[in-house]
C-alpha cells in the first residue's frame, strides 16, 4: 500500500493513490488481529506466538510510521505557508 504512490507516471492518479488511505485501518486491524490471536494462543503448545507478536509490531509500525507522516506534514504546510 504505501509503494503504489511510486508506481509509473502512466498509472492513473485514482489507482495510485487509492490505498494509501487503507494503511491505518489496516494496521489497526493487524493490531486487534494480533492481539485476538495472541490471547487465543495462550496455553497450546503448537501455536506460535513470535508470529502473532511480529504482526502486532509491524502493524503498530504501520499505524504510528502513518500518523507521523501525516503530523509532519500537517506541521510542514503550516510552516510553508505562514
């Protein structure tokens, strides 16, 4: 999702930019996701909680990596144009 702004110039705009605006819900899905699976990981010795862990994290990393970049930007355009 955020590789698609980076697609070739010949890609329409709608196509390109599209799914940059599924990133946060996304991250909060894999986050609930993880959590609902870590907790029903618990206590059986075939699961692996590594796993459910790493989603949890990169989906946390997607959602604060996504708020950041929206702050910062936020913050550069009221810098730009004050």
């Amino acid at each position: 999702m955020m590789m698609c702004p980076f697609l070739p110039a010949w890609v329409p705009n709608g196509v390109r930019f599209f799914p940059v605006y599924f990133i946060v819900p996304a991250g909060i899905g894999a986050v609930v996701s993880g959590l609902v699976a870590l907790s029903g990981a618990r206590g059986q010795e075939d699961a692996a909680p590594s796993r459910v862990r790493a989603g949890a994290a990169l989906g946390t990393t997607a959602v604060v990596l996504s708020l950041a970049v929206i702050v910062w930007a936020v913050w550069a355009l009221n810098q730009a144009y004050q």
